[in-house]
C-alpha cells in the first residue's frame, strides 16, 4: 500500500521573456510534507508504482489547476528504472495522459538521479525509441549523484538541468563559475537545452545570465506551491 500524497508544482521561467515554460510536478505529504519524508514511507517493492501514481495524480491536478491553457509544459519526474517496466513506464504514463484528456505533447519525462543505473547501454537505446515516438526527455541533476556528463553520451536526452550543488555560489567563486561554463558548453555542444535549478540569490541569477542561460528555476522566482500553479517573477534587475 502506498501513502497519501499531494502534488506542488515549481515553474520553470524562461529570464528573458518572464514567461513560464514548464511547471515541474514535485511530491508533497498530504499537509504538505516534504518529498524525502513521503518517498522515505514507500516500501522498495511498491516504489515504482509510487512513482507512476505521482504522475498520474499530477497530470489530474494539473488539469484540475487549468495548465493545458496555458503554454507551459508539464515536467514529470521518473526513476530510470520505470523507463522498461510497463505498468509503470513513460509510454503507459502518455497513455493515461490521453485517457484524461491531458495534451501528451506537453510532457517532458525528467530522469531522477534517485537510483544508479546499471546498464545505460540498454537504457539509452529505450530512450532513443520513446524520443523516436514523440517524447520528450530531461536529465536531472546534471554534475550530481549518478547524473554525470558521459551519460548525455550515451542517452542524448532533449535536454539537461544544472543542479544547484553545482551553481552554488558561482558568482562568488571563479573556479566554480568557470566549471558551470564547461558544463554548459558540453550540453550545448550535444544539442541539448540547459535549464538550472536552485538559484536563490540575485548574484548566481547575474552570473548565469552572463553565461547565456535562460532557463531558470528556484526559490528566487517562486517557490513550489500546492493547489496552485505559482506564477514565477524575475527580479527586475536582471530583465
């Protein structure tokens, strides 16, 4: 048996134009609890149909909340391990998008760096036929846990997130400005769209800009919000 959970969502802004590209679905305690404390109640057996009961449950609220009427996507988080497992992959997530009425193109499949992968191999060949099929695909925490460069190698998602582990602070710190830089470039030079997550100061917001980035997410814009889709604001300096 699974636990009782809400879902908050936390917009993706694109800087420049202040418009919301995507909200990104997060799992939340009834009362709102955090993630850790939910998924930490969740057996290890039941974990994978935890995670697709978060997507459905998030597709519900998000047209519950009107979210097709806007322009943004919906970010889905998946652990790799759902990828190949049928009940619980992204295709039967697309097929119960479709069952409630929820538009498939605005979904964007966010790998969780949760849990290791132990044949990237065979898990980039299974993302290359779901992209081939129409969706979209994200790596999370890029620099971080088991998200690490030489994966993007291997499964050529459409696009990447920067954690904040790594953005931390770069405004203050050449050595770690200069990493994300390196970073940055490697996603671009793979053809993938950068997004960075966790900027809560107007510094690391500044110094990202100067690096071209436009995709942002954190604190600094707006925090998740449950029953709500939070309308994200840059601070009018950096516009």
């Amino acid at each position: 048996m699974t636990p009782p959970f809400a879902v908050a969502f936390q917009p993706i802004v694109d800087v420049e134009t202040g418009l919301t590209l995507a909200q990104e679905a997060l799992v939340r305690g009834p009362a709102g609890e955090s993630a850790g404390s939910v998924l930490a109640s969740v057996a290890p057996e039941a974990r994978y149909r935890f995670d697709a009961e978060i997507r459905r449950g998030a597709m519900a609220e998000a047209l519950r909340l009107g979210l097709p009427a806007t322009n943004a996507a919906l970010t889905l988080n998946i652990f790799p391990g759902c990828i190949g497992a049928p009940e619980f992959c992204a295709t039967r997530t697309m097929a119960d998008a479709e069952a409630m009425g929820f538009p498939t193109d605005r979904l964007i499949f966010e790998i969780s760096e949760m849990e290791p992968v132990e044949d990237p191999e065979a898990l980039g060949r299974t993302l290359a036929n779901l992209q081939r099929r129409g969706l979209r695909i994200a790596l999370d925490d890029v620099g971080t846990g088991h998200a690490r460069i030489p994966l993007l190698m291997v499964w050529r998602p459409d696009g990447a997130k920067i954690a904040r582990e790594v953005i931390m602070g770069l405004d203050k710190d050449e050595a770690r400005f200069e990493r994300v830089r390196e970073t940055l470039e490697q996603l671009l030079a793979f053809g993938m769209v950068p997004v960075v997550e966790g900027i809560e100061t107007p510094g690391e917001l500044a110094a990202l800009r100067r690096l071209g980035v436009r995709a942002m997410q954190g604190y600094l814009f707006a925090r998740p919000g449950l029953g709500v889709l939070p309308v994200p604001v840059v601070p009018r300096a950096a516009t």
